[in-house]
C-alpha cells in the first residue's frame, strides 16, 4: 500500500486515524497502531507479515534477556544472536542470489565454470528498514543506551509503525520512546496541522515534481544508448532532482502521518543539495541512515581514533558496506566506494577545499554528487559508461521527447532543492491564501493520482 494511493488515502488512513483516537489506554493504541502495521505490510504480501513477526519476537525476547543479565555470556548472546538472525534473514531474501551469481561469474573467470541457477526469491518490501530498527534497539539495549521495554505491544508498534515502515526514517527507539510511552496521552489537535502540512508537501514533491520528472526521464534511460550529450545530462540532472524530491517527500509524508499520531519522526533530509562539502552531504542526505552508518559500523571499526590511514579505510569500508544496503548489485558497492573515496580526499584536503569560495564548494560537491548518481541510476556499468562517455565526449542524437518540460521542471526542482528553505525550517502557520493553494495543489494531486497509475516511491525497493 502507498501513501500516494486512493486506498491509503481514503479507506486505511482514515479508519486507523479515527479508530485511534477513540482509544485511550496505551495498550489499546499499541495494538491497534501494531493492527494497522501488519495490515499495510501484508496488503503488498500477507505471507511476508511472519518474517517481521519472528524479527520482532526474537529481539523483543532478547531485550527481555538484558534485563535480566546485566553482566556475562548471557548478556552478550542476547547481542549476538537477535542480530545474527537478522542478518540471515536480510542476508538470504536479499543477498542470496547476489552473492551466487557473484560466485558463479568468479569461477568461470577462474577457468572453472560453475552452472548453479539462481533461485526464485522475492524481496520483502521494507526488510532493511526494519532490520536496522531490530539491530538498532538491541544495540542501545546493550549498550544501556536505553532500557529494554517489557511491554511487548509497545516494542511491536515501534517495529511496524506504518509511517515508517518500508522505507524509513530509520527510526532508533530512543527517538520515540517519549512519545510511545506518553501515547495516551498525546493531544490530538495539538499537532493536526503540522502534520497535514508535512504530508502535503511530501505529497506534492512526490507527485508533482518527482513523478513528473520520471514520466519524461525514463522512457530515455530505456534508451540510454541513443542519448545526446545534452540529454544524457538533463536525464542525469532529472534523476538527480527525482530522487531527492521521491524521498524526501516520503520522509516528509511519513513525518506528517507521525505528527498525526502524536509521534514526532526525526528529519532525513536537511537541504543535502545546499552542501559545502561531501561530508556536508552525508551529515543531510537520508540523515537517518548516515547517522546509522556512522554510529553502529564507522565508530565500532575505530572511528578516526587509530591514526589516518585506518580512519581512511573505516570510511570506505563504512561507505561500501552502506552501498552495498541500497541494493544487490555491484553498481551500488561502486556507488559506496565512490563516497567512500570522496570522503577521504575532503578529509585529506579539507583545508586546502575550504579556502575556495563557499558559492563553489557548493557546486563542486554537487557535481560530485550527480555523478555519483549515474552509478546509483544505472542498472549495470555498461549503461553507467555508455552514459559518462555521452557526458564528457559529445555525442548526437534525437531530441528528447517533452525535453521542453524536463527543462522547466529542472528549473523548479533546482530553485526548491538549492534556495528555499526545507520542509523543517518552515512554520507550517499558514495563512488563508496559502492554506488554499496548498488545499487546491493536494487536490490536483488527488486528480493526478486518481487519472493514472500510482507510482511507488523509489527507496522501497532498497
């Protein structure tokens, strides 16, 4: 089910927002928000509902156990074990075939051909998010970052919390305890506003901006080969914009619906196209993950504490590690490493970086982001060439269709990502004026959506 559908919209939304403020106790609220999760997982697949069950289950078990033994064996098998099923799981559903076709490819090179078959898995939508919101929670809970929690229907909701369920924030329990732990006392006023002024703007970046720039981008990516240099950039440019306008107003909508929860989600993305640095660029680009990353892998390999060539090798290994989470492809690992190698040379050449202009750090670091991109975009490193070599050796081709559109749209998606100010530093206390242009852009967004087909957010494939 998607935000951006007329059945979320107007049938699941609204019967889980009425029934849940017409219950009082915590409990009661915990079950029927933890309902209201399974019901939203297990419209895209029922049969997948068991596998966030067991994920929920076991690491719910082994925070238990952490109460229980505050020293010892225990304690750390109560670590070690929930994450390691974690990971099995994510590991096979995701990284299976991946590591086979991977495997296979390696030993015909060797000479010693292999023919062993991939087999028929499907991805569950949504199962790096919520692994990372298990591992995440027994993590704290061993750390004594937090106090495990002993009431079960409040761990479930935290898992399945269906504003971010399947494609984030990243959500760490601590983030949230307060306002679980006060559910029944939420005001159902106090936030409606703001939160309907969060989803509308995610809704219009999604539907307006991003979809819009998908309908003309993508069926010229499907013919990436007969590109011009100058659509090669202006479809490198639009994916550029698109991803940030699809996911961001995921966050934003996933925001919104939070507020309306009485739960306060933590911001993903800071204007990351305002960066003056790639560091910069990871400190507001999907901040939920980053900070992850950062937190749970680059500090426990050492951080920066061992001297500067391990910290240079921590931060690739942090970055292809968080490239190799998007997607099982090697052109998100390159993708990884590729950050992994700009981090570094910002951390070399920090000072030297920082005498320029702040107008052209800003430009430099977006370059280096839009290429990045190409790799993130491009469905194997054919395509990822065949592209650059369009971008940087001029290249003839047909005129792109609607590129008078794309054009336009650009200049709309730039002047927002680069110069106004992000959905977080606005007031949300809107006038008359503005609160019927944004009632009149919803509803020709409800027009959109109701006229053709609904498109899905980009990040719930990762």
């Amino acid at each position: 089910m998607l935000f951006n559908s007329l059945r979320f919209l107007f049938l699941f939304f609204p019967i889980v927002y009425f029934v849940y403020w017409k219950l009082r106790t915590k409990n009661q609220r915990y079950v029927w928000l933890t309902i209201a999760g399974y019901v939203f997982y297990g419209s895209w697949n029922y049969k997948f509902c068991g596998l966030m069950a067991l994920s929920t289950l076991v690491s719910y078990t082994a925070g238990l156990g952490m109460l229980r033994w505050e020293e010892g064996r225990a304690r750390k098998l109560c670590l070690v074990l929930p994450i390691t099923i974690d990971l099995l799981l994510l590991g096979f559903f995701k990284y299976f075939n991946f590591a086979l076709v991977t495997f296979t490819s390696v030993a015909t090179w060797l000479k010693h051909p292999i023919n062993i078959n991939p087999i028929d898995i499907v991805l569950p939508v949504g199962i790096s998010f919520y692994t990372f919101h298990t591992i995440t929670y027994i993590v704290d809970s061993y750390r004594r970052t937090i106090t495990p929690t002993r009431n079960f229907f409040e761990f479930a909701c935290y898992v399945c919390l269906f504003p971010q369920l399947v494609a984030g924030p990243i959500v760490r329990f601590r983030q949230i305890e307060s306002d679980l732990e006060n559910i029944d006392h939420a005001d159902r006023l106090q936030s409606i506003n703001r939160g309907w002024s969060f989803f509308t703007i995610g809704m219009m970046k999604k539907v307006l901006i991003a979809d819009s720039i998908a309908a003309i981008i993508n069926p010229a990516l499907a013919e990436y080969s007969t590109l011009s240099t100058l659509n090669t950039w202006l479809c490198v440019l639009g994916y550029t914009y698109q991803l940030y306008f699809d996911f961001s107003g995921y966050s934003d909508m996933a925001v919104g619906l939070g507020y309306m929860f009485g739960v306060r989600l933590p911001q993903n993305f800071n204007s990351p196209y305002k960066s003056v640095d790639i560091s910069d660029f990871w400190r507001r680009w999907h901040i939920s993950l980053s900070s992850c990353l950062r937190d749970y892998l680059y500090v426990p390999l050492g951080g920066s504490r061992d001297g500067e060539w391990k910290t240079y090798q921590n931060l690739l290994i942090t970055m292809l590690l968080g490239g190799l989470w998007h997607g099982a492809n090697w052109t998100f690992v390159f993708w990884g490493g590729y950050h992994g190698v700009l981090l570094g040379l910002n951390r070399l050449y920090k000072e030297n970086f920082e005498r320029l202009h702040v107008n052209l750090r800003r430009v430099l670091t977006f370059f280096a982001v839009v290429i990045g991109w190409l790799f993130f975009r491009a469905t194997d490193f054919h395509m990822a060439s065949v592209m650059l070599g369009h971008m940087f050796a001029y290249h003839s081709g047909p005129a792109l269709v609607a590129w008078q559109g794309l054009v336009m749209l650009l200049v709309i998606a730039s002047l927002i990502a680069h110069f106004a100010p992000n959905t977080f530093e606005l007031e949300h206390d809107w006038g008359k004026v503005a609160s019927g242009a944004f009632a009149a852009a919803y509803v020709l967004c409800l027009a959109i959506i109701a006229g053709g087909s609904v498109s899905p957010f980009l990040y719930f494939q990762f």
